[in-house]
C-alpha cells in the first residue's frame, strides 16, 4: 500500500431499470474540495501512463470496462518510497481510489471493449500542474 493513498467501497443500487453508481459525496471523508470530473475513455489493450500531479487530489472509479491503476511512489519522504500498488478497477469491483498529489499514476484497460474512468479532482487541470512520462519511462521500473 502506498503511503496517502485510499481505498472506498462504493455502492451500485440496481433494480429492474437500471442502476445508480455512487461516486463522491460532499459530506463524505474523502471529499476535500471539487475542481471538476471528467472521464477518460481507453481503448482496448490500451496504456495511459505515467503522470503525476503537482496539486491535485484524483478520486478516481471505473464506471465501465476493467482497468488496471498503478500506482508508483518516488516521493523522498515517504515511508513506501519505491513501492507500487496495482489495483484492478470495475464495475463488479466498484471502488473509489483516492490518490494524494505527487504520486506517479497510469492505468491500462485490460477488456475487450471500451474502459471509461471518472476523475473527481480537486483541482481543475492545468498543464503547469501535471508531470508526464512515458509508460516505458525508465525511472519508473514497471512492466505494462
């Protein structure tokens, strides 16, 4: 586990028309503050890594396909410095991960259809606020 980071359980109420996917909730202990949501669609077999933010908080929760969140940590204080943690995100393991700032990030979807993954933030985003590696980078020691 890395250090800051956490793991909610979330709730799917489904009946005969549908379902409703709880996410974040203002009075919940991981809200801080909200800077936007967005989604990130992946296409099938497809890697978006690695990136880092300066500022922000991600919550992130798969709400479609299967995705695979890697989460490494290079932060010099840190009690998990070195350390990865991989966790598989979907609907049928439907969960929220917040990450703090300053932990290298990426995911990968691992179905065979469209993987769309929510981002609450609590900041909006900002190029200036973002690091990016490849996901080959070879300061970040993983093997997609």
């Amino acid at each position: 586990m890395i250090e800051g980071v956490e793991i909610t359980p979330l709730k799917i109420i489904s009946d005969n028309r549908g379902s409703v996917m709880h996410m974040l909730r203002n009075d919940s202990r991981m809200y801080k503050k909200f800077g936007e949501i967005y989604f990130s669609i992946t296409y099938s077999n497809t890697i978006k890594a690695w990136h880092m933010h300066k500022d922000m908080i991600l919550n992130y929760a798969c709400i479609k396909g299967v995705i695979k969140l890697v989460l490494y940590d290079d932060r010099k204080s840190s009690s998990s410095r070195g350390k990865f943690q991989e966790l598989i995100l979907s609907t049928d393991n439907y969960f929220l991960v917040t990450v703090p700032p300053l932990i290298w990030n990426g995911f990968k979807n691992i179905c065979s259809e469209k993987s769309i993954l929510a981002n609450c933030s609590t900041v909006p985003y900002r190029d200036d606020e973002i690091i990016r590696r490849s996901h080959d980078h070879p300061d970040i020691p993983y093997k997609w």
